[in-house]
C-alpha cells in the first residue's frame, strides 16, 4: 500500500482508498484498539484521499466522546496528550507533527494539571508574557515569531476544546495574539558564496558532495526537503531542466520517505538549469558512476546510498563558512540568497521568481522577499537616463490671455 498526504489514509494496489488508524489501548483487555475502513458512515466507498480522511477524523471524534473524556474534571494537560495531539497528528503533514509534537507537550506540562475549565485570563496573559520575556526576565527568552508560533498552538487547541464541547468559549480569545513580527533570514550575497565555494578540495570525494549540495541549493533555490528527495530521474540533461515533485520525510539517514508531493500543491515545478550546473552535476553523477551509484532511482545527494539530511547539510555550512570568513546561514538561507542572486543580479520579475521557487502567487513571494528589490529600483534609474530625447521648441506656441504676469 502506498501513502497519501493525509496522515493515517493509503491506496491498496487496485488505487482503492482507505483509512486505517490506532486509537489507543482497551482498558479491559489491553490490547490496541485499531480501526480500518473503505467506506464512510453511508456505506459510500471512497474515492478520494481527503473523503477518507475525513471518515477517519470523524471516527476519532466520536471515540474521544463515547470514552468520556469532556467532563469537568479533565485536566489541560490530559486534554492535550490524549485528545489533541491525536487529533493534531491526523491532518498535519508527518513531518509538521514530528515537529511540533514537541511544542505541544510543552505547553501541556506548562499548565500541568489545572484542569481546563479553570484556566483564567490571568493564566493566558501571564502565559503570554512569559513568552515574549528574555531569560534574564525569568521567561522564555524565545524570538517574538517563536514566541508567535507556539502562542498561536496554544489558542487552536482551546478552539479544538470548544468544538469538542469540552469549553462553552477560548478563554485565550480575550488576550491579545503575539505578532509574528518580521524574520530576518540571513542569506549569502553571490561573492559571499564565491568565498565559501573557493574553500572546497574537489578531489576529495566527501568535499565534491558539500560542493553538489551548496551548489544546487544556491543556483536553483529548492527547499532543504526538497533537494534532500531529488533522485537522477529528476534531471533532464538534454533540456536542461529539473523536477521538483518530491519531498523528503526522514527520521534518519536509513529510516526515510520519500513522498510523492511537495509543501504545497504549487510546489511541483519545473527548474531550469543553467549550463554551469548542467555541468557541474555530469561531472557529479560520472563520479558517482565510480562507486556504484549514480543510477536513475539513486539520490543525488549521497556517498553511500541513502539520502542526507538536514543536520548534515547545517554542518557543511558552518564548516565552509567559518573556513570562507563569512556569516552562518541556515539551509533555507541557501533558498533566500538564490533570491538574492536572481533579484540583485539579473533583476528577475517577481512571476519568474515565484515560479521557480514554487510559490502558490506572486503576492507569496512578494511577502517574503519584496526587501530583495531594492537595489532593482537604482538600476532602473540608470536605464532611465538618457533614455528619453530632451528637445523643447524654440518658440513659444500659446496665445495667452487673461491677466497673467509674464517674466521677460
């Protein structure tokens, strides 16, 4: 069986939907409680992904009813660990979950056993303000957009409390929402990345790998997920193109999963590539060729096989910019200074741009990177010079009259 997007839904071999689920374990007899089905409350078969998924999330709603759990004696870190997240879990993306799981449990130890009907205002304020104080101020010392993040998780899973009946209203409604305030991505300029590249040996073959990677990531701006999924079917060298159709979910260099879709639905695009990196990955793939690898369904970027992962990509930059002299960056700064290069050296329209960063509308990348066209207006400027022919009449053509003051 194959998986979809929806976490907890498959297709069987006939491309046949289904759902099959855990919901916990049986007090009486303590084994796992499983459910699986192809059809919904109507005896309707079906037949599309998301008409399962929502079965499915129907199904463990009325599980969560029937066992109990909406009184007035339940506590919020209860609500959170054993209805929530759950629910949380069944229309998030895997690797979303595996994420944010974290956060939540956090915020279920951070009220710990008040139970949820006696949560105040007062608690959902003090809690806000612990979120956007320093560490020296006895808070959280997180960033304000972090801070955004996990204030935000907070008051969906009161909404999800309220729709489950547990509340009559989302206390934390009453207190402001923490402004995400404005990310500040750092990203390398083109001669930064000059810098960093001239630190690599390629003779070294672990060192010609960091160079594919940072290479790649830069020219064509492709998220750390996607790139990470990229095998050799995905490159067109007669056309020149790349396909970007695929995403990496991973636990693990050799626990992973490649699945058939991107972060969102206008994700899966066409790059263009450029002669240098057509290039750079024919070199790449011969040397891959050397030790076995280098095959249509093999990564591009690996040494042994299995695919690499983010920590790795992290360490590779820290390593050549430190060497380089030039600042850090994440691995979606790769993705921000391959905006950077497009936009400050070949002013690129915001359409062309947001096609091949995969961008739902250009209004999306606008959002994000408008900041990056500011040196494009200045270039402009330059055209305008001269462009237009200055030639006035040498005589005037107007009969004026009235009383006007003319200066002689």
């Amino acid at each position: 069986m194959a998986k979809t997007r929806y976490t907890g839904v498959y297709i069987d071999k006939k491309g046949k939907y289904f759902f099959e689920t855990e919901l916990g374990i049986d007090k009486i007899n303590g084994k796992r409680i499983r459910k699986k089905g192809r059809k919904d409350s109507n005896g309707k078969p079906f037949t599309t992904a998301r008409e399962a998924y929502l079965e499915l999330t129907r199904i463990k709603r009325e599980y969560h009813k029937v066992h109990s759990y909406a009184n007035y004696n339940m506590t919020f870190k209860q609500f959170v660990l054993d209805c929530y997240i759950p629910y949380y879990k069944s229309y998030v993306e895997e690797s979303t979950y595996s994420v944010r799981v974290k956060n939540l449990e956090k915020i279920a130890e951070r009220f710990s056993d008040k139970t949820l009907r006696a949560i105040s205002i007062e608690d959902v304020q003090n809690y806000r303000i612990w979120l956007l104080s320093s560490k020296e101020e006895n808070g959280s010392g997180y960033s304000q957009a972090y801070a955004s993040l996990i204030f935000g998780m907070f008051r969906k899973s009161l909404d999800y409390a309220v729709e489950m009946g547990y509340l009559e209203n989302n206390i934390s409604k009453k207190a402001k929402a923490i402004p995400k305030g404005k990310a500040v991505v750092p990203y390398w300029t083109k001669l930064e990345f000059e810098r960093v590249i001239s630190q690599i040996c390629l003779t070294d073959f672990y060192e010609h790998l960091s160079f594919i990677m940072l290479w790649t990531f830069f020219m064509t701006g492709v998220r750390v997920n996607e790139g990470m999924a990229l095998w050799w079917n995905d490159i067109d060298f007669a056309k020149k193109r790349m396909r970007v159709h695929h995403m990496l979910i991973l636990k693990s260099r050799k626990k992973w999963q490649r699945n058939a879709y991107t972060k969102t639905s206008d994700g899966k695009r066409i790059i263009s590539l450029d002669d240098d990196t057509v290039s750079i990955l024919k070199v790449w793939k011969k040397r891959q060729m050397e030790i076995g690898l280098g095959n249509e369904t093999d990564f591009i970027f690996t040494y042994d096989g299995f695919p690499m992962i983010k920590s790795t990509l992290a360490r590779i930059i820290q390593r050549y910019s430190d060497l380089a002299n030039v600042k850090k960056i994440q691995g979606k700064g790769l993705r921000h200074s391959n905006a950077s290069y497009l936009i400050n050296e070949f002013n690129v329209s915001v359409l062309i741009l947001s096609k091949r960063l995969g961008h739902s509308s250009p209004e999306i990348t606008l959002k994000h990177y408008s900041h990056l066209w500011s040196g494009a207006d200045e270039s402009i400027a330059e055209v305008m010079s001269g462009h237009i022919l200055i030639q006035t009449a040498t005589k005037t053509k107007i009969n004026f009259q009235g009383n006007q003051n003319l200066i002689r």
